[in-house]
C-alpha cells in the first residue's frame, strides 16, 4: 500500500465520523447545523492541549475532547433546538465562526500558528506513529462510531427521530419529548465530531484553526448531502468521495470551492435526496414557508 | 368519577373568541360528543385540552391533577390520545411503525439499554409489534402492516390514526372528526369500531358532525357554538334542544344534519 493511499484512508475515516456525526443532526433529528466544524476543532484543540500541556495519554486524552464537544454542544443545543430551522442556521453559523476567532485570538491555542509537535498515541505500549497502526485506530474507532449509529437508528429512538422530522407537533403528542432527543441528538453529535477531532489532531500531530472553518462546516455539510441524508451507508460514501474527489482535482485546486458548489447545485437539483439517502435536504431555513 | 375536567377554558385569537368560557367534564368510561357548527371552537378546545395551545384563561385537569403549563408529550404520559381533522400520518413510515410510533412512551427499555443489543431488547420490540399488529386488527388493517402509511386510502388513514392513539393505551381518547370524508361504507365500519372500543370501557371524546354517529354511540353530548356551550345532555334531549336546533339551522354552510 502506497503511502498516499493510506494516508487518504486514515483522512477519510475521520471525515466518515465527521459526517456521520452531522447527519445525525442534519438527516436523522432533521435540524440545521452550518458550524459543525467548530466542535470538530474543539475535539481536536482539547485533545492535544490536554497531552501537551497535562500530558494525557491517547485515550484519555480523546475522552476529553468527546465529553468537551459533547457539553459545548449541550450548552449550545439547549438554547437554540427550540428556535426555528432558520435561527438555528444562522447560529450554528456564528458558533462556527466564533469558535474558529477564539482559537485564532487564544494564547493557549497558539493563535494563528497553532499547536505542534502533537504526540502520536500509543495504548498499553503500542505505538500508533506509523501510518497503517493509525489506520487501525482510526477503523477501530469508525466502527464503534457505526455501531453506535446503527444500534441508535434502529432502536425506537430512531423510529422517534423520524417521527419529529416528519411531524413535529404530532411526535409530542406521541408522548415523544421532541426537545429532549433534539438536545441529545446535537450533543451526541458534537461529542463525536469532537472524537474525529482528536483523531484528527493526534495524526497530522501539528493543527491551527484554518482546518476548522466555515470551509470545513460546508464540506463536512457537503457529504452528508451528497452521500444522502438520514442514511449512514450514504455518509460514509459521501465522506469517502470528498476526501478522494480534492486529491483527484488536486491541479485544479483553484476552482475546487466552485466545483464543489456545482456539484451540490446539481444534485440538489437530480437527486435531492442524495446518493444513498432518503430525506431532503430541508431548504426551509432559505425559503420561508 | 371525573376523569377529565375542563373549567371556564378560554382561547381568544387577537379579537376572535375561539373558545369562551367552556366547562364541561367526562367520566371515566363514558363516551362524549361535542358537537357544533364549523367555527364553533371545537378542534380548539381538542388543541387546549392536549396542550398544543396554551389557554387564555381557564384550566384542564386529569384525575383531578392540573395539567396547566404542560407541554404535550406529559399530558400524552398522563393519558391523553387524540387524533386530527386534518389527518397528521407520518407519511415516512409504514402503517406498523406508524402505531409502533404510539407505543413510544410504553417503552419497557430504557433509553441508554435501547442502544444494546440484546435479547431484552429484541423481546421488548417483539412484543410492541405484537402490540401493535393486535390493533392493526381492531381496525381492520392487519393487511396493511407494510405499506407506506400515505399509500393508504382516506378511510384507512383514518384508522390507522386510531390505532396510533390506541397504542398509547390512554385513559381518554379524544377522536376529531372520525368520519370526516368517508364514505357511507367506511362510516359504518367506523361506528363498529367504535361500538367496540365502547365495549372495551374506552373513554372517548368525539367531535363530529355525523349525528347518526353521535346519538347512537354516545351517552353524553356536548354542544359548542361561538366558543359557547350552549347545551349539554343525553343524546334524546340535544335532539330536542330549542338553542341546538337555531345553532345548526341559522347557518347555511353546516354539514351537520339533525
Ligand atoms: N391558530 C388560529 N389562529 C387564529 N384563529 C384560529 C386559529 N385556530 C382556530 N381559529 C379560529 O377559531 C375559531 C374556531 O375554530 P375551530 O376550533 O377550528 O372550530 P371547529 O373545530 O369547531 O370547526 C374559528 O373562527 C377559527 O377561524
Ligand atoms: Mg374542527
């Protein structure tokens, strides 16, 4: 295996937990998230500050960063899942872009620079440095992330979460408490993009906030919609495709933003349901209804 | 004894009076129309009672407990189950998952368990399909189990509506226009139903226009007009009301007959 090649799988496995992560909110609790990123970053900024700065090993240091994004996502969810769809777009919006300030302004988070010289993991003495160890690690952790989702899904919360993005009102009189599993949907979905942070920043060893921007919200957004909502099987492909497709059109690098927005323009219009999917992609934050 | 009491419930929209100072109660076990011309607040009342409307003034009570201030998934708990005019399916779902969807707060697993697999879990869903397939029957859809729920024909939904309030095994089950654009045929099988459900001790509040329905299937009429009781009573003396008759024959646009 070429070390390219590997090198993109591992990328592509965390970006699988990063869209999986969002299309809980996005396809399953049928909520608009445009800051995803930020909770990506702050997996990735506790991870490594906790085993620069405390010395933390991999896992515990990972824990940290899961329970960290989880709470910030709770603390946001709790006051916004009740605003309507196009108020929670335009906050998730702005906790994106001041999550990604507060890592730019910070001292501890190095400002613009950024942190280095991230340790690799190592677990009861097994190092992860090299690139096919990491892939390992990184599969493993695709794979609680799988069955996790799969096992939530498919369990009456699934069923639940279908019912209040299908019908709101009529969910709650279900006897579903809609803003419980709202609340709980974003925090599990932020506690695991928090996990591909870590992941993250353990394998590049060297992170700054440029890599969790608004570019990466709408990339991350990207694959959920092309791999299709409310499907897990179409986020993975989703995620995998836009990991591989930039490297593909690596020498047309400066119209890669243009040709990623043809490319949703296009399926929105196709197939809005996404590749795999079977919900839309609710538009009703842009259209008023 | 009481089982659900409504006191001087008020719902005012800017200047319009939906619902004016309404009273009235239902006990255990006893099936209760509310009847009135289009307009008269009656879906209002079913809105304010499970909590999809907070009231102006005035207050509902279940067991003699308030359920002021409650959102609508407690009062669901509490044991509140309605259906809709305007029939609210979820149409992602089949007809199954659509009444699997009313067992929700029956859930014998607990929410962090549900995510395990294990043979508890498994059981837990069996018997809810179980549940749920029984009263698939009771409504005559057992055949219908798979398909999608919007697939299904207008009197089918309506069913299959009562059979999601059904399973979520309620003290009282509020039905809102039941035979609401069916068919002579469809409206008969629906009267059948709800005999049975009348056998089985379910306690029912039924808004409906259909008076062949109410006044063979109910002990106790409810009569709203202009967000007003203007009359309540066994079916005989509603029949009879001087203010009943003037309420329904003063307007042209009622499709209530009597
Ligand atoms: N959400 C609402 N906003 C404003 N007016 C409403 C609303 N819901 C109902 N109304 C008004 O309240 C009155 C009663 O409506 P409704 O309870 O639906 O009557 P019914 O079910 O008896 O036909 C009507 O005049 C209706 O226009
Ligand atoms: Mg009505």
């Amino acid at each position: 295996m070429s070390a390219y090649f590997l090198h993109l799988a591992i990328l592509g496995g965390i970006y699988i937990i990063l869209a999986i992560s969002l299309n809980l909110i996005i396809g399953y609790a049928g909520q608009v998230s445009l800051g995803h990123a930020a909770f990506f970053g702050i997996g990735a900024y506790i991870s490594a500050l906790t085993s620069l700065y405390w010395g933390f090993p991999f896992l515990l240091a990972a824990l940290s960063a899961i329970l960290f994004s989880g709470v910030c996502g709770l603390l946001l969810g709790l006051p916004t899942l009740r605003l309507k769809e196009d108020y929670l777009a335009i906050v998730t919006l702005g906790f994106g872009v001041i999550v990604d300030l507060v890592f730019l302004n910070l001292e501890i988070t190095g400002g613009p620079d950024g942190l280095a010289g991230i340790p690799s993991p190592r677990i009861l003495g097994l190092s992860f440095r090299s690139p096919v160890m990491y892939l390992f690690l990184t599969l493993f952790m695709v794979l609680l992330t799988l069955a996790l989702t799969y096992r939530l899904v498919h369990s009456y919360h699934g069923r639940a979460l279908r019912a209040i993005r299908d019908h709101e009102v009529t969910a709650q009189v279900m006897g579903i408490n809609t803003p419980a599993y709202k609340v709980a949907i974003f925090t599990l979905a932020a506690a695991l993009a928090g996990l591909a942070g870590s992941l993250y920043a353990h394998y590049i060893t060297f992170i700054n906030p440029e890599s969790f921007g608004l570019h990466t919200s709408i990339l991350a957004l990207c694959m959920v919609v092309l791999g299709g909502m409310g499907s897990i099987a179409g986020a993975v492909v989703g995620a995998l495709a836009l990991t591989v497709l930039p490297e593909l059109l690596r020498s047309f690098k400066a119209y890669q933003d243009l040709i990623y927005g043809g490319l949703l323009v296009a399926l929105l219009i196709w197939r809005p349901e996404g590749l795999l999917g079977r919900g839309k992609l609710s538009l009703k934050f842009i259209s008023r209804e | 004894m009481t089982l659900l009491a409504v006191n001087e419930l008020s719902k005012y929209f800017g200047g319009v009076k939906a619902v004016d100072g309404v009273s009235f109660g239902v006990d255990h076990g006893e099936i209760v129309g509310l009847i009135g011309p289009n307009g008269a607040g009656k879906t209002t009342c079913f809105n304010l009672i499970s909590g999809l409307l907070t009231p102006t003034r005035g207050s509902v009570s279940l067991l003699g407990h308030s359920l002021g201030g409650l959102a609508p998934y407690y009062r669901s708990r509490r044991g509140l189950a309605r259906t809709f005019q305007n029939i609210q399916l979820f149409g992602g779902m089949d007809v199954l998952e659509n009444v699997l969807t009313g067992c929700h707060q029956r859930q014998e697993i607990g929410a962090f368990r549900a995510l395990w697999p294990g043979r508890g879990v498994r059981r837990a869903e069996t018997r809810a399909e179980e549940r749920a397939r029984e009263l698939l029957a009771l409504v005559g859809l057992a055949e219908r189990a798979d398909f999608p729920a919007d697939a299904l024909a207008y009197g089918e939904q309506r069913r299959l509506e009562i059979a999601r309030a059904l399973a979520q095994e309620p003290r009282l089950l509020m039905l809102d226009e039941p035979a609401a654009g069916l068919n002579s045929r469809e409206t008969e099988d629906l009267m059948t139903l709800l005999q049975e459900l009348r056998e089985r001790g379910i306690t029912l509040l039924i808004i409906e226009h259909d008076m062949t329905l109410i006044m063979g299937l109910c002990h106790r009429v409810v009569v709203l007009d202009h967000g007003q009781v203007i009359a309540a009573g066994p079916p005989s003396e509603i029949r009879r009301d001087p203010r009943v008759i003037e309420a329904y024959l003063g307007r042209e646009e009622d499709d209530g007959d009597l």
